[in-house]
C-alpha cells in the first residue's frame, strides 16, 4: 500500500539544487558534474495509476528511477523519509540501492 501524502512529502525533498552523487550509476568521470536542479515534482493520483513528473534542468543515469525508488520505499513504510535525506547530504557517499523498473517510465517533453 503506497501512502501518497508520504509520497508528495518525500518528493520535496528532491527539489532545488542538490548533489545526486547518491542517485545515479554514473562514475565520476564520466559526468561534468552531479549537481542537478529539479524545479518541481508533480504527484498525481487517479484510478489507482499514480503518475510522478520531474521537471529539471538535466537527469543524470538512472537518476529518475533510483528517485523513485527511494520514494516507494518511504511512501511504503519500509524506510523513514530521512532516509532521503542523508542521501543527499554532500558528505555522504552512500548509493541508493532501490531501483524501479523501466516499465512506465518515458521522456515526455525536452526543453531547450
């Protein structure tokens, strides 16, 4: 059971500008840099299909999906929302490891 309040609280944390070091499978050599801003997060809910977009300036790899990973663990009681938290912390270098699965996820629109 997924507590969507929990959810929209566990989202904010990800807004503004934030090291993702935490979030991706990138090395760093092979990014400029994981300093990434989201500007804002949309949770919607409608006929049991709960729908996340992410507006940012840029998305590292695997960056959405290990996002939502941490947030489906905290929206289903299994960790507490500071495990967010410490996960972007910049002196914490310590992976999420909750990835959910590609099956859902599309790229809706690009900006320039």
């Amino acid at each position: 059971k997924i507590d969507i309040s929990k959810l929209k609280e566990a989202s904010s944390l990800f807004i503004g500008t934030h090291d993702f070091k935490n979030f991706t499978t990138n090395k760093k050599e092979e990014v400029e840099s994981f300093v990434k801003t989201i500007y804002e997060i949309n949770v919607k809910n409608a006929k049991n299909i709960i729908e996340i977009e992410f507006f940012g300036s840029g998305f590292l790899r695997y960056q959405i999906r290990l996002m939502v990973g941490a947030l489906l663990v905290v929206a289903t009681n299994k960790k507490s929302i500071d495990f967010i938290e410490k996960k972007l912390l910049d002196n914490v270098d310590e992976k999420c490891s909750y990835k959910a699965p590609p099956q859902g996820l599309y790229l809706k629109k690009v900006i320039y």
